[in-house]
C-alpha cells in the first residue's frame, strides 16, 4: 500500500500551472525526486506535506513532514531552540537520533551558537536533523549536500541507505529532491518531473 498517494493533481501558484493532472504514489523506503530547475521538486515536497493544497485531484494519505531550512527570521536562534521548534510539531520526534546526528555532523560543540554565526552547510546540517529525527512516517528533503563537508555528505549516505532497508520493514520513506539521483545510493522508486 503507498504512504501518500496523489491522484490526477492540477496545482496552481501566483497564475502559474505548476503541476497538471499530476499522478505520483509514494512507497515505503527511499525515493529521488529528480529534475532541472523549476520544475517543482520542493513544491512537490510541500504538497506532499500539506503546505500546498491541490486545486483539482486528491492527496491520499497523511501528509509528510518538511521541515523548512532556515530563513533571516531564524537566524538568532541556536540550534537547540530551531530543534525545539521542529519537536513541536514532529509526530514523533527521535531525541537520540538527534544528538546521534548532532555528533556525526559535528555540531554538538556548536549547538548552543546562534544560526548567524554558522556556515550555510552547518546551518542545513540542523534543519536536516529536524527532518530525520522528526519520527515521521514520510520525510520530505530537499537538496541534502547543498554546503555539506565530503564527511558529512558521506554520514547522510550512510543514513540514507540503512533508511532505505528500514523503511520496507516500518512502512516508512524518505522523499529526496535533487537535481539528479545520487548515484551512490540504492533507490526504490525515483519520480522525475519535467516542464
């Protein structure tokens, strides 16, 4: 059975068509959401979560969980409290799964700095923990490695593929949007938009 299924979805934005008569149905495990610029990988994630309801077809399902990457508004805020924030509305938020993450992606010594005063990369690497600990049942990510260090690109890799495997045994998935597939992971399904 798929987690999320949307069925013959029309979605429109400030008078642009994004998506028409859109069919995508998502299944347990990993899954690449693929294409150029502009043509709807985030928005895709953001209907999936909720954030965008579609004007003609259905979304089936409960909606996923995006956490969105930081903005100016949130960049006086420290990481415990951007974590914080995100354990309010995650379903099911994996403190030890955090603090795992935190160590990998070595910001533990950092967490108590305000967002202003991190690297774009370390300032993702917290909003993907949000994403990854929130305990969701469907995870959306948009562009991972986006000013991710070589490690800590290979951490989420690392994560990614044990995700993979869990996720058939949980009924769980991981929706990644980039312009490519990473060709070092194992993927289960891959849903490539075009214009």
């Amino acid at each position: 059975m798929p987690l999320i299924t949307l069925e013959n979805v029309r979605l429109i934005i400030d008078q642009t068509v994004v998506f028409e008569a859109l069919n995508a149905q998502i299944q347990p495990g990993l899954i690449a959401v693929t294409g150029d610029e502009r043509v709807g990988k985030t928005t895709l994630l953001m209907l999936l979560a909720g954030q965008h309801a579609p004007h003609v077809g259905t979304h089936i399902g409960s909606p996923a969980f995006f956490w969105p990457y930081a903005t100016a508004e949130s960049d006086k805020q420290t990481p415990i409290e951007r974590w914080a924030q995100a354990v309010r509305v995650a379903p099911g938020w994996n403190q030890n799964l955090c603090e795992s993450l935190c160590s990998a992606l070595s910001l533990t010594e950092h967490q108590h700095k305000g967002l202003f005063m991190l690297s774009t990369g370390s300032r993702r690497k917290v909003d993907l923990i949000a994403n990854l600990a929130s305990g969701a049942q469907v995870i959306c990510i948009d562009q991972p490695y986006v000013g991710l260090d070589v490690p800590s690109i290979g951490v989420l890799r690392e994560f990614f593929e044990e995700a993979s495997d869990a996720g058939k045994r949980s009924q769980r998935a991981w929706v990644v949007a980039d312009y490519e597939a990473d060709q070092h992971l194992t993927w289960d399904q891959t849903i490539s938009l075009r214009r």
